[in-house]
C-alpha cells in the first residue's frame, strides 16, 4: 500500500517537471518580462541591473532550478497586469473557484451516475430515451450557452436568483466562504448547474456504456445462472465493475471542470482563479498564467493520485499483481 | 423413473434484419435422475443453445418460438423472469467454458459461493461460510479455509472451473448444464476437471446435460450422447452404441474422424464440404449435401428420429419399413 | 463509380443509416449548415460586414414576428444595426472553417504521431505517449487557452490579430491531436505485426511505404469516427474562446463572437442577439455529434 502511493507520487514528478518547464519557458522566454516591469524610459544600465535582478543573464538550468525553487514557495513574481503578487491574487481567487467546482462534481456525480444506471440497466424504457436525448443536448451544448440560458431565465425573466458574483461571502481565516449566507448560496445555484451541466451528461454516457458492457460480461451471465435476485446482479455484480473505468474518468472529469470554471466564471463573473487567467491570457500577463497551471497541474497530480488509491481499493487485481505496473 | 429434464419438439429462433432464422428445430429429449447425457456436434450446430434455452438465459434477440421443456413434469419453458431465476441455481445448475471470465473478479470466491447459497438456501450467514469452506474442499481446492479469501484472478484456470463447478453444485440442484466445461483449460488439467464433475454427479445424484464437441470426454463420461447437427439432433442413443454402431451417416463420419487409440492409421476420414450456416440450411436433411448415402428423398423431406435399433437416428435409411411398402 | 455506389446501397452502413431517422435528419441538417454557410455570400439577404449599409438607426430591432421586427431583419438586428441572420450565416461559415481546419490539423498530426510511435516502438514510442499522455490529464480547452495566451505574449498585438484565426485553428489543434494518435498507435501496433506486414518488409518495402500504404488505410475508420466525433467539439472549442474574447478576431465574428456580442445585451431585453446564434449553434453541434454517434455504432461491430 505504501509503495504503491510512493511509486504513485514518483510517477507524478515528471509531469509537474514537464509543467514546470513549459511554465518557466513562458516566464523567461516569451514576450520580454524586461521591457514590460521598465515601462517606457530606461538607460541600459537599469536594464542591465534588471536582468541581473532577475537573474535572467545566469544559465538556463540555475534559473530554471531558481523558477522551481521560488514555485514551491509559491513565489511567481508580480502580475504585469495587476502588479501585485501573483500568489496573493491566486490565494483570494482560490476558494471561488474551488467552492464552485465542487458543487458542480457533486451536482454531476449525484444526479449523473444514478441516470447512467438506469439508462444501462433499462435501456429501451421510455425515461431512458429522454435521458439519453438530454445528454445529447447537454453534450452539444457549450458551457457559456448553458449559463447564458439559465441567466436568462432564472435571473432576466423569473427573476428567482442573481445572475453574477458570489453574493455575500465570509471569511474564515484566509478562505472566504459563500456557503454562510443565503445570498452567497443562492448565487452559486446556477454557476454550479451551468459548470456541472456538462459533465453531468458525460458521467451518465459513460456509466451507461460502461454499465451496458459489464451487463454483457461472462461473469454477469454466470451470476444470473446461479440464479441471484435481479437487485444482486444489477447493483452488486454489475454497478462495482462499472465502477472500476467510472472512477478514472470521473477523476479527470473533475479536472475538467476547474479548467471549465473558466468558461463558467467568465458567464457569471464569478471571482475565481478562472476568471483571473482569462484576464491574463487576455492581456498576456504571463506570471498569472504561469503560476495557473503550476497550480491546476499540481491539483490534477493530486486528484489523479485519489484516483489511483480508489482504484486500489475496488480492484483486488492491483493489490496482489505488485509489479504489474502501467 | 420419471426424466428430470425432457424437452419436446424445442424451437428457437432468431429475429434479424435477413429474416428469421431457426437455431433449433424440432430438438426432443430427456434426461434421468443421476443421468449424464452428452450432447455433440460441430459449433454452431445448436448444442450452446439448447443448454442456454433450457436454463432460460438465450441472448436476445433469440427466443424460444416452440416446444415445451420440463423440469420433473413442470414446463419452464414459459415462467416469468423471476420464479425461472428462482430455479435457477437451486434446480438448474450451470458451468460455462471459460473459467477466467465466468467469476466476478472484484469478490472473493467465499463471498460468491456464499451468496449464491444464500440466495437460495433457507441457512445463516455462518452456515453459508462454513460450508464454502467445505465445497472448496469438496471440488479438491488446496488450503481451502484460507483459499475462501482468495480472489479469482489468485487462482489458475483449472482451480477457477473447479470453484465455479462448486459455486453450479452449491445449492445442491438435480441437473446440471455443463457448456463445454474444459475447453478452455489445458489438456492435463481436462481431464481431472471431468473426473470431478463426473464424481459429485454420482455422489450427489445429479442428472447433467454435458455440451462439448470432445467425443473422447463423452465416451468418457456420458451414458448417452445426443449427436447435433444444424440446429437438431441426428442421433441419440446409449454412448457405447452410438461410438460403435453410429446409425446417421453423419455420426459415422463424425466416429471416423477421431483418431482410434489402438491402431495406427495412415489417414483420418474426413466429412466433406462445412456445416451449412443458419441462413441457409439446404431442402430435406439438412446433411444431405455432404452425405455419402443420400438418396432423393434426402432433399426433399426432412427425416425426424426413426428408431434405428439401437438408437434414434433422423435419417431416412431407418425409413425401410416405408419405402419398401 | 457505378459499382462503389451499389456496393454502398447493399452495404451494412447504409443499412443502419436509413434505418435510423434521427442520422437521416442530422445529415440533412448538417449538410444545409455546410451549404449555407459556403454559400453565405450568396444567400444571406445582407452582407454584415458593408459597414456602408450599416446604420446605427437599425439597431436592436427584434425579429419580424415581433412588434416592431421588419420583415427585412428576419431575425433581428444587433447593436450596430447587422442583419442578425446574414451575420449568423456568415459566422456559421467561420466556426465551420475553424472547426474543420483545426480537426483536420490534429488529425493530421495524431495519425502522424501514432503511425510513427506504433511503428517504431521502443524509445519514440515510450517519449509520444509520455507527451499524450500528458497532455491529456489537462483539459483540452485549457491547452487551446494556453496555446493562445502564449502566442498572444510572443508576437505584437497587430501582427497576432491578422493571424488570429490561424492561431484559433493550431491552439484547438494541439489540444486535440492525442485522440488521434493513442487509437492510431494501438492499431498501427497490432497491424504492424500481422503478417502482410512482415511479408512487406522481408521483400524489402520501405518502412515509410509500408506505413502510408499498408497500415494507414487499416486505421483510416477509427480516425474517421474520431474526426466526426472531434468536429463537434472543435466548434465547440471555438465558439468557447470566441466567447471568453480570445479566440477569432472580432473583425471576422464566428457564433461564439456573436454570442459574446449578445450577452451584453441580455439584461436589457435584446435576448435574440444572444439566443438564434446560439441555437445555430447547438443544431449545428448537434447534428455533426449525432453524425458521429451514429458512425461509431455502425463501424464498431462490437457494440451492434
């Protein structure tokens, strides 16, 4: 078990590395972060003293080492847009987000993987069909289009809930919660509908084929024939090895959906760190868009590690084939 | 006695887009308490399917269109899904081929015998336990008590069809489907597999339909053999006379084929030509484009069992009585 | 031609193709939305981008079937008095274009990658995969973004706006070419060791004519279901960073633009300048996704 999670972890290294360089590569190499912080008029010497400062006149591999040091002490520099430290802009933006994004995977795991079952188990029912037509909708649909329905009806014509922000937050401690007041709850109805919206129809399409296959396999066939009760086949047999393939998509659908904030933020200019790249991809502010996907990629790192150790804890095969490593 | 099983004049079909085809036609048997029928043919010749029609699991869109079957006097052929699931298991035992996909890979076997006893005995939880612990030891599994933990995939091919022959025989039904049960396992470990079976049948007084296309496992461990061909039998009689005697042209050439153990031979007889597909079964008897003995009749009428002396043979040969009138 | 014609009428795709209304219909609808927008120049009642004909006096009239609406707008007009459906039209043509374009480019790329990676095995193999691998734990729509962002901060803002739209099609490109490339690995892989293979290559057939003529034609159908599959979503990608303000140049407005446009307006009422680009949109989607569902089933036996 032990090992496992370590080898897990080790795994990982060379992807946030890989990240790591593509981060630092915008920092140092594109655009010209000197010209930018000097602004209009400066003598060589300043810019001199700017490079050194910045350290970009040492080798590549000492600056690259430097870029990862600071990283781990969540140190990116200031925003050319904003100015102000990067980490200070990410940590005020990050409870939205992640507040946001986990009521969107609740809403898609709760409501998507019990109509994922029912279509597989019943496929040719009437409810399976309209499910399966509003996952086709759902998939076709964009995000930003959702949410712009939704705004439409629910805050321009109904007038039932706020069509932006967060509403009233309170702070605990660095985290600024939505969840104490009414408001602040209220405004997170529709942003979460619109951002789990989508993955809500992908979790059930993929429980319902997965379901369908598993219903097919040798082992259900041979559980029927020794005669278990429908309830046993269906739930017992067949929704544990569906499960096995769910949980890995659902763990990167859940990775999906922070990148999909985004999209969903900017609907509903919901102040988190999606709305936050945005503005940065907008205006080329490359600390923010670097710090960005250090940190959505060290989230991925830890989401797909959960991942695995569920993994392990569903499918005996793991436990005993040590070794058998992919 | 009175059979356990008979099937009278069963018929399957399949519905597809090419129009219906008939995977059974007109297939009638029976089987004793504690008998071992052995049912052959070439695959695809409907020997999966009569097994899989009998415990009520035919894949769609395949349906039973004909025929009656009968568990100790009682149709079954026409239950709903739920008292048919009742008897499966408890009544009807069944053995797929492939051991490694028949288990649940995510349950210990323990956890699958027990529930499978459960579902259908009137026993506690611990009874359960304690006797999946005894059929692991009944079906010859090593260490059994600490075996029960042991999830499928720690078990070899030959040890997982014996838990899955112990998981057909736990709740103790009198007939038992066996689909080609070691097919897919190793020639060394066949024929231990058949000896098991064919042991806690007689301990157990349990009538079994055995399905392979291995005539040497039925000379083994049948009493009598169906011979199938395109979708019915051709012929059926005690497995000393149809192996010595064979009645139908077709199980003759089918006899001459298996290599003889007591002498040598230059070449093996072969039977010409393939089984016909389903969407094109010919005129008349269906073998009679590759019989040797075919005559006219053998195109236009279709013979049903004739009583060939020693065994029913559908072959318009045992027809003498009437032609030569 | 005449015998490639009957032999697709008696095959088993065309079977399963008029069997099925609902692929029959989103045919039909995709190919009128490729139609008309190739055709736009010819068909749309006005051209939105005349800035001469445009009067800001015709601005926010709602559709004809509205009091107020002129027949002449049959669908409106947005704030600076364009016909709503001659820019529909016209916006069609670009998210069309972009989504074909940067479908076509990851095609191109993954079954490159794949055929390459699948056939020279080894090392190549490991250090492709490792990259799509990658690449695919992060979403692709964050892959566009980021592809943008950073052309965005390489190249001057003047130079970046005239090579937008090519910008737009290489950013959804990237983020999609390892959908190509892990199939078309897998199969190149099994293809490569089946014995015409071999055959070919102890006659001496080069690696790379063995690659073009013998392996790719075998994973041609996979990536055509892919590609089908991958158009959806590609327009998609694009009407989404049109939306977010970062993906086609709002010289020439694709759907998304439109939206964008659109959604400023929402609140005081003008809801058509937001809704009937939208619901272009998603028909448009619709059908092309209904198209690829549909091709999947029908080429993949096993689910039949």
């Amino acid at each position: 078990m032990f090992a496992f999670i370590i080898s897990r972890i080790l795994q990982s290294v060379p992807v946030l590395l890989v990240v790591a360089l593509i981060s630092f590569a915008m920092f140092a190499y594109v655009g010209d972060p000197v010209s930018i912080m000097l602004g209009q008029d400066f003598t060589e010497a300043q810019r001199t003293a700017l490079v050194a400062d910045l350290g970009l006149d040492q080798p590549f591999f000492i600056q690259f080492a430097k870029f990862v040091g600071n990283a781990v002490q969540g140190e990116f520099g200031l925003s050319y847009r904003l100015s102000r430290p990067v980490a200070e802009l990410i940590a005020e933006r990050a409870p939205a987000t992640l507040e946001l994004a986990c009521c969107a995977a609740g809403v898609a795991l709760l409501v998507g993987v019990p109509m994922g079952v029912y279509t597989g188990l019943y496929p040719r029912s009437l409810l399976s069909r309209a499910f399966l037509t509003f996952s086709l909708i759902g998939v076709s649909l964009p995000t930003f289009l959702i949410g712009i329905l939704l705004i439409l009806v629910f805050a321009v014509w109904l007038g039932w809930l706020p069509s932006f922000g967060r509403g009233d937050t309170v702070m605990f401690g660095w985290w600024s919660t939505g969840f104490a007041t009414m408001s602040g709850i209220k405004a997170l109805i529709l942003p979460a509908i619109t951002l789990g919206l989508f993955q809500l129809t992908l979790i059930m399409r993929l429980v319902r084929s997965e379901m369908m296959e598993v219903l097919r396999a040798d082992y259900i066939k041979f559980a029927r024939a020794r005669g278990l009760s429908n309830r046993a086949i269906n739930f017992g047999h067949a929704l544990k090895n569906t499960m096995v393939p769910v949980i890995t998509v659902v763990g990167l659908q859940l990775g999906a959906i922070i990148a999909f904030a985004i999209v969903t933020e900017t609907v509903f200019q919901w102040p988190g760190m999606g709305l936050l790249f945005i503005q940065s991809v907008g205006s080329a502010d490359i600390p923010v868009m670097a710090a960005y996907l250090l940190l959505i990629a060290c989230l991925f790192v830890t989401i797909n590690l959960i991942v695995d150790l569920l993994y392990y804890a569903v499918d005996p095969r793991l436990r005993v084939s040590r070794g058998r490593g992919h | 006695m009175s059979p356990i099983l008979e099937v009278r004049d069963l018929r399957v079909e399949f519905p597809t887009r090419r129009g219906t085809l008939v995977a059974l036609d007109g297939v009638s048997f029976s089987i004793a308490p504690g008998e071992v029928l052995g049912v052959v043919g070439e695959s695809g010749a409907g020997k999966s399917m009569t097994g899989a029609a009998i415990i009520g699991l035919l894949e769609p869109p395949g349906r039973i269109a004909g025929g009656q079957i009968l568990l100790q006097g009682k149709r079954i052929d026409n239950l709903r899904y739920d008292q048919m699931r009742r008897i499966r298991g408890r009544e009807i035992g069944a053995i797929f081929q492939d051991p490694l996909t028949t288990l649940n890979p995510l349950y210990t076997v323990g956890d699958q015998l027990i529930e499978t006893m459960l579902t259908h005995l009137p026993i506690s939880p611990a009874v359960a336990k304690r006797r999946a612990v005894e059929w692991l030891e009944m079906v010859g599994i090593p260490a059994a008590a600490q075996r029960v933990q042991s999830y499928p995939h720690e078990f070899s091919g030959g040890m997982r069809q014996r838990v899955v022959i112990a998981l057909a025989l736990c709740a103790e039904p009198k007939l038992i489907v066996a689909d080609e049960p070691t097919t897919a396992l190793d020639v060394s470990i066949q024929a231990q597999v058949i000896a098991l079976l064919k042991r806690l049948a007689r301990e157990k007084g349990t009538a079994m339909m055995l399905v392979t296309h291995d005539m040497g496992v039925i000379a083994e461990t049948a009493d009598r053999v169906a011979v199938m061909y395109a979708g019915r039998i051709a012929e059926i009689g005690p497995v000393r006379e149809v192996v010595k005697n064979p009645q139908h042209p077709y199980t003759a050439g089918l006899m001459a084929s298996i290599p003889p153990l007591d002498r040598r031979v230059e070449r093996l007889a072969q039977i010409d030509g393939a089984m016909p597909r389903l969407s094109a079964i010919p005129q008349g008897c269906a073998y009679n484009p590759r019989c040797p003995r075919v005559f006219s009749r053998c195109a236009v009428e279709r013979p049903e069992l004739l009583d060939a002396g020693t065994t029913l043979a559908a072959c318009w040969l045992h027809a003498k009585a009437m032609t030569d009138a | 031609m005449a015998n490639a014609f009957a032999q697709l009428r008696d095959s088993d795709i065309w079977w399963s193709f008029k069997r099925s209304p609902v692929t029959v219909i989103s045919a039909i609808v995709a190919l009128i939305c490729i139609v008309t927008a190739v055709a736009a120049p010819f068909i749309a009642p006005h051209n939105p981008f005349d800035v001469a004909t445009l009067n800001l006096l015709d601005a926010f009239k709602p559709p004809a079937w509205i009091d107020e609406g002129e027949a002449d707008y049959l669908l409106g007009t947005d704030d600076q008095g364009r016909d709503l459906l001659s820019a529909i039209l016209y916006g069609a043509r670009i998210s069309l274009f972009v989504g074909i374009s940067a479908t076509v480019f990851a095609a191109l790329v993954g079954v490159s990658v794949g055929l390459l990676a699948g056939f020279l095995g080894g090392t190549v193999d490991a250090l492709l995969m490792r990259i799509a691998d990658i690449q695919l734990t992060f979403p692709s729509i964050l892959v566009a973004l980021l592809v943008d962002g950073i052309v965005r901060a390489a190249v001057p803002r003047e130079v970046h706006d005239q090579i937008a739209l090519f910008v737009v099609v290489v950013a959804i490109g990237i983020s999609e070419w390892p959908k190509f490339a892990r199939p078309v690995r897998g199969s190149t892989m099994v293809e490569r060791n089946k014995e015409y293979v071999l055959a070919a290559r102890v006659i001496g057939v080069s690696s790379f004519r063995i690659m073009t003529g013998h392996v790719l034609p075998n994973v041609l159908g996979p990536v055509l279901v892919i590609a089908t599959l991958n158009l959806g979503l590609a327009i998609l990608a694009e009407a989404t960073l049109s939306f977010l303000g970062v993906g086609v140049p709002p010289t020439q407005p694709s759907l998304g633009t439109l939206i964008r446009v659109g959604n400023d307006f929402l609140f005081s009422g003008e809801w058509w300048i937001t809704i009937f680009p939208g619901v272009s949109l998603v028909i448009m989607v619709l059908s092309v996704n209904l198209l690829g569902d549909w091709l999947r089933d029908a080429l993949n036996p096993k689910l039949r």
